[in-house]
C-alpha cells in the first residue's frame, strides 16, 4: 500500500519501505512518514524484495524486530545485498533491550570482511558502525523517525577536530545529509551565535579544550552572557562544538536535541570526549 506519493515525490525524494507482519504498526509507521517521504508498507521482506526492483528500490528500510527473531541476524545481510546502500532500521519496542544489545554487541553480520571483535574499541557498542541500527518505536517515535530519515543538518566544525569529524560520521551513518562548515571562519554576530545556546548556563556554551580555557586565561563560570559573546566573537577557539542546525533548532554541542533525536535517541558516551584530551592544547589548525 502507499499513501500520498505525488509521482514528483517519487523522483525527488527518499523511499522507505515499513516491513512489519504487524498491520497496525506498519500502517502507524506508514501514516506518521507519508506527508514528506515516499513510503510502502509490506507485511514481510518477500514482499519487499518484489516491489524493490529497478527505479523503486529503497533508500532506507524500517525492519520489525520481530523478523530478527524469526529468520536471525542473517536478514539484514540478505536485505543489504537486495538493496545495496540500503539504510535499515530496525523498530523494536523497550521490551526488546537486552535482545539489540546483544546483537549489537556480539552477533552483528559481516561487514567489508571484519566481525564486531574485529573492530577498533572507538566502534564497539555503536549503533551505527553497520548497515543497520535499532530505533524504539513508543508513542511518540515515529514522527522521530520522519526527522531523522529527512534531516538536513548545518555542522560548524573546526577543520581537522578529530571528534568533530567522528561527530559528522555518525550523523552521516545514521542517514543524514550533513553541510560541514568552518566555525573558525563564520562571520559570526553576537545575536547569530546566541541562538545556539538556548537556556543552557553561560558556562557550557565554551569548548572546555580551548586553549585558554585549559590555561586559566578564560574562566567560563565567572562570565555574563555579553561577557562570553564577546569573547567568543574575538576569538572562536571558544565556542563549543559542534554547533548543529536543524530545520530552525540549533544547539551547541553533541549531547542535546536536535542531535539526540536525529541519533534516534541513542547515548554516545565517547561522542562529546577529546580526540587528544592528555596532548598539547589546540590550536587554529590543529586535530
């Protein structure tokens, strides 16, 4: 079934195919997407794998756990090789927990020839270093799972930030198109930049690794919000980031909405920590 679709849409914009043997969920997850996506619901991945054919193959899959359950993690191979680039999320309910993280930690497919305990440490535990993640699907999930299928994502990046760049690779990996700019050579105003911080304490808008904040020079809790503009305009290094623009939200750094929701809610402990926390201090062009 598909709801909706303008043949312009079809064209233009992203396919996903709902494959859920529960009708209910499937036509929930179908109506929250239609408006702006070009969406199928499909009862099973048969059925999937004989509409994807040609130009109609699809760009991003949501897959019901229960699948898993049935078939094994074999599946997500098989669908990965019947829509190569596919992107598969996988809709479980809370209930299934400690099943995706036993996958996650231990029975993930193949892929580029390594296993899960082939990886680096960084990768362990990622809910995007495959072909596929989990997403919880509760009340209030799918109209998140339309954002983030569809985000266009402003990145202000310092040039060559390790973490930054780890940053972007896991929005990227979680289906996003990301516009990396330069935070360093924004031509920033004060009330442009203000935007970013929201209501948090004037404190966390700075980058606890800039060089003068590690020095003592600068001491972000002593500082009014003209104060710290201020000196952020004069000197960027400052600022925290990434900043992140998303259809009007902004935020400044990698543990808070809109980025929380566009990772689908999923907490990356590592995502926010320095590349280079015991090495010499930053400076403009270094990682």
């Amino acid at each position: 079934m598909q709801i909706g679709v303008e043949t312009s849409k079809a064209v233009d914009q992203r396919r996903v195919f709902v494959i859920d043997d529960d009708e209910i969920t499937r036509a929930a997850l179908q109506f929250m997407l239609h408006d702006e996506i070009e969406t199928h619901e499909l009862e099973n991945p048969e059925e999937a794998y004989e509409k994807g054919v040609d130009w109609l193959k699809p760009h991003v899959v949501l897959l019901s756990i229960s699948f898993l359950k049935q078939r094994g993690n074999a599946l997500i191979g098989e669908i990965a090789a019947k829509f190569p680039g596919v992107r598969i999320l996988i809709v479980c309910e809370k209930s299934d927990e400690i099943d995706r993280r036993g996958w996650l930690e231990g029975r993930r497919t193949r892929r580029h020839g390594q296993t899960a305990h082939a990886r680096s440490r960084s990768q362990e535990g990622r809910y995007d270093s495959g072909p596929w993640r989990c997403i919880p699907a509760g009340p209030a999930q799918p109209s998140q799972i339309g954002r983030t299928l569809l985000a266009t994502i402003v990145f202000y990046q310092k040039p060559g930030c390790q973490t930054n760049g780890r940053q972007k690779q896991m929005l990227e990996a979680a289906g996003h198109t990301v516009i990396a700019k330069n935070l360093l050579a924004e031509p920033w105003t004060a009330d442009g930049l203000r935007g970013f911080f929201g209501a948090t304490p004037v404190a966390t808008w700075f980058n606890p690794a800039a060089p003068r904040v590690k020095s003592g020079d600068v001491t972000p809790a002593t500082i009014d919000a003209a104060a710290a503009l201020a000196l952020m305009l004069d000197d960027p290094l400052l600022i925290r980031r990434p900043l992140v623009e998303m259809e009007g939200q902004r935020c400044a750094g990698f543990d808070r909405e809109p980025v929380t929701s566009l990772l689908g809610n999923v907490a990356d402990q590592d995502a926010e920590a320095c590349s280079r926390p015991a090495g010499p201090l930053c400076a403009t062009g270094d990682s």
